[in-house]
C-alpha cells in the first residue's frame, strides 16, 4: 500500500505564502533598500577606459565581437557602466540599480583594483547575503525575532555557504580545466564558432545555477552542512524541475518588468525613496518565495 504524498504548493500559492511572510515581518526588507539605497547615492566602480585592465578588456571583446557594431556595443556597457553589481557574484539581496550614474566614480586602472574590489564586494555581499536570508527564515517560519540566534545563524550560514562555495569552485575547475582548453582550441582553429562555444558555456553555467541554487535554503531551512545542502538543492530541482523554472521565470518578469516602473517613479527624492522601499518589498517576496517552495518541497518529499 503506497503512502499518498502531500499536495505540492501551486505557483501562485508559493508567490502568496512569500509575501504573506514579508507582511508578517515587514523589517526584513530593509536591507535590500539600504543596499539599493547605497548604490544610488554612493559612487560607482567603473573600468579606467585608458588603464592596463580597459586596454586588456578591449582586446577581449575583439576576440568575442563578430562585427564592429557589435564590440562597440560591448565596449559601452563593460567600460561605461558601473561593475559593482556585476563583480557581486555573491548577492543574494533583491536590489535597484540606478539608470544613470553620479559624476564622481571610482576608477579601477588595473587588475589588482579589480581582484580587490571584486573580493571587498563579495566579502560584504556574502555577509549582507546570509543576514538577510536569516531574517527572511525568520519571517517564513513565523517566528518571534530573537538577535542573538539571527547573529549565529547569519554566521552559520556564512560560514557553510563559503565551505560550499570553495567546494563547488574546487570540483568546477577541475571540471573546467580541460573543457577550457578545448574551448580555446576549437575557438583558434575555428574563429567563428566562438559564439556557439561561449552559448554552450553559458547554457552550462546556468543549468548548474539551477540545480545549485537552493543551497542557501538548504542550509537555512534544513541546517544541512555545505555537501548535504548542495544534495538537497539538486533534488528539490530533479523531483520539480518544472516549478523550480516557473518560480525563476516569473521573478525573472516581475523584476524586469517593475523595474520599468521604479525607474519612472525616481524622478524626485520622494520618488526614488518609493522606488528603493518597492522594489525591496516586491524582491524580498519573491525572495521568501524561494524559501517556502523549497520548505514546501522537503516536507514533500521527506528529505
């Protein structure tokens, strides 16, 4: 006699149950509006169009630009806009990137200032990260906030994230080691097929993005260890892989499309205030959406 599984949690009702949690405990957005509130205000990380680093990103986008149109078009949006977003592979806060950029900024001319913003930025992401994470539990497991247990588990969180993190960039190199070369090979022997080979890397890196990318849920809702969580992520995607790209997709067009709409509103201090506490309220819904599909898909299926 089988034992019937519990109904899974509908799109919509994983959307509804997330920001009922946000509506529960509401400070959990402030900080993503305190990180968008920084990249408005503060001055951006921008690539020195004259330095060893611009001169190198240029040679770069020759080898990958089919037309001159095209590396031209590359050029203005790796050398004209601000990185710090881009260096932050780490985040995992919901945040609103200004449209235009402040005239102060802060050049970076050479490849130690770029290794090293990328390391403070990711530092500080991984920790702001794991804090709001912590907090978004909080508020999906209605529970009563307590300071000092948010402070241990953001630094377990930390913690496990970053064993996982060295683990997974270990195995990936080793992985990668050999495919690179080839990559390389093919691409010199046959210079037009580094469109197709760059598509297949990045087809590659994204599916690993989706069955990696419960991990910090893993760690948070099941208090798994770094391999364990990574185990947790890849199955809650294999037994729903269909809901786990629904959820992706639509914030995917949430974030897009309301975008539009902040931008618009930020025509005024007040609107750009409206903007920030906006887009943090919808991105930390979105965000504890995650949490409860993956809650909802452990208690499912018992692991």
């Amino acid at each position: 006699m089988s034992i019937a599984k519990p109904q899974s949690l509908s799109l919509v009702d994983t959307i509804t149950a997330g920001y009922r949690a946000i509506n529960r405990r509401p400070w959990a957005m402030l900080i993503p509006a305190g990180v968008s509130a920084y990249l408005w205000v503060g001055s951006p990380f921008l690539i020195s169009t004259f330095g060893r680093l611009g001169s190198s990103v240029r040679m770069a986008i020759d080898l990958l630009g089919d037309t001159p149109q095209a590396r031209q078009d590359l050029a203005s949006r790796l050398l004209g806009g601000d990185v710090r977003l881009s260096l932050a592979w780490l985040n995992l806060v919901p945040v609103l990137a200004p449209p235009t950029l402040p005239h102060s900024a802060i050049m970076l001319r050479g490849p130690f200032q770029l290794l090293g913003a990328f390391a403070l930025i990711n530092a500080l992401s991984l920790l702001w990260s794991s804090l709001f994470l912590t907090l978004l539990g909080v508020a999906v497991r209605g529970e009563r906030f307590a300071p000092w247990l948010a402070v241990q588990r953001t630094i377990q969180l930390v913690t496990n994230l970053s064993i996982a993190l060295l683990a997974i960039l270990g195995m990936a190199t080793v992985i990668a080691i050999p495919l690179v070369a080839i990559s390389a090979l093919l691409i010199a022997c046959i210079p037009a097929a580094s469109l197709p080979v760059v598509l297949a890397w990045y087809i590659a890196c994204f599916w690993a993005y989706v069955y990696a990318g419960f991990m910090p849920e893993a760690i948070l809702i099941s208090h798994s260890g770094p391999l364990r969580s990574l185990r947790n992520s890849v199955n809650v995607v294999r037994h729903n892989l269909m809901g786990a790209l629904g959820l992706l997709l639509l914030r995917l067009l949430i974030v897009s499309g309301l975008s539009v709409v902040w931008h618009q509103l930020a025509f005024s201090p007040l609107g750009v205030a409206i903007a920030i506490f906006g887009s943090a309220y919808v991105g930390s819904g979105l965000s504890a959406a995650r949490l409860e599909f993956y809650r909802d898909q452990i208690t499912r299926w018992g692991y």
